[in-house]
C-alpha cells in the first residue's frame, strides 16, 4: 500500500478509512480522559492521579516507519508531570523544526522506563536490557 506501491490505485481508500478509524480511536480516548477528568479524587480528580498513554504503531503505517512516533500522554501521574507541552527528542529537528529527517538518542524503551520511574519502580531499563540507551527520558517531568 502506498502513493507509489503496486496497490497505489486505492491508496486514497486506505487512507480515507484509517482516517475515519483513528478518529474513533481518538474519541474513545477523549470519552476516557473526560472520564477521570470528572471523577473527584482528593483535592483533584482522578485525571491528576493517572497517565494516559496513547499511539499508534507506525507514523506513517503505508511506509511502516516508527521513527519520530507521535505520542500523546494525558494526565498528571501523581502531579509529577508538566502538562500542556509538546516535546520533540528528534535530534535532527532541534535546527529545523520542518525537517524530514530524523535522529534520536531515545527510544519507547526509554519511555517505559520513566513511566516505571513515575509510579515508583527504580528501574533503568525496560524490556532489553541491551537497548542502546538506557534509563528514562529527561525532560518529561
């Protein structure tokens, strides 16, 4: 599948349906999110307590790329994050934001390891323990 794939001439389909499919997914994720949002918990609601994970495979699933994955992360963890922020670890994007190039030293790994940090496990790696960067990621919280 793709623009240029031997399946191109429906390609617009494709996406067309996927489009129609992310929104839904998307709206399950609101209907989520407003959930903890109005539900009391403490001084907060229950928004403040939690952390909402939410991406998709590939950036683009006609080119199955994972590199420069959109992430979207709702909630607080405990107050322990800085919400209303858009982050980038795309090394190559720090001069030129529009670039379609891309380097990171971080990886979903890394990720996992902070989410693993916020909730109180001390650990340094998640999954393998070879991956070429280690512990969490600086800057989430």
């Amino acid at each position: 599948m793709g623009k240029a794939g031997t399946d191109s001439a429906h390609w617009q389909q494709w996406y067309d349906t996927m489009l129609i499919n992310r929104q839904w997914r998307m709206s399950l994720i609101a209907r989520l999110v407003k959930g903890l949002k109005d539900t009391p918990e403490g001084t907060g609601s229950m928004l403040d307590t939690s952390l909402v994970f939410n991406t998709s495979e590939f950036t683009c699933g006609t080119e199955h790329s994972a590199r420069d994955l959109p992430i979207l992360l709702v909630g607080k963890a405990g107050n322990q994050l800085k919400t209303g922020r858009y982050l980038t670890y795309n090394t190559k994007a720090a001069s030129n934001p529009q670039t379609l190039d891309y380097a990171s030293n971080v990886s979903t790994h890394n990720l996992f390891t902070t989410f693993l940090n916020l909730f109180g496990y001390p650990d340094t790696t998640f999954g393998n323990a070879d991956a070429a960067f280690q512990g969490p990621i600086s800057g989430v919280t």
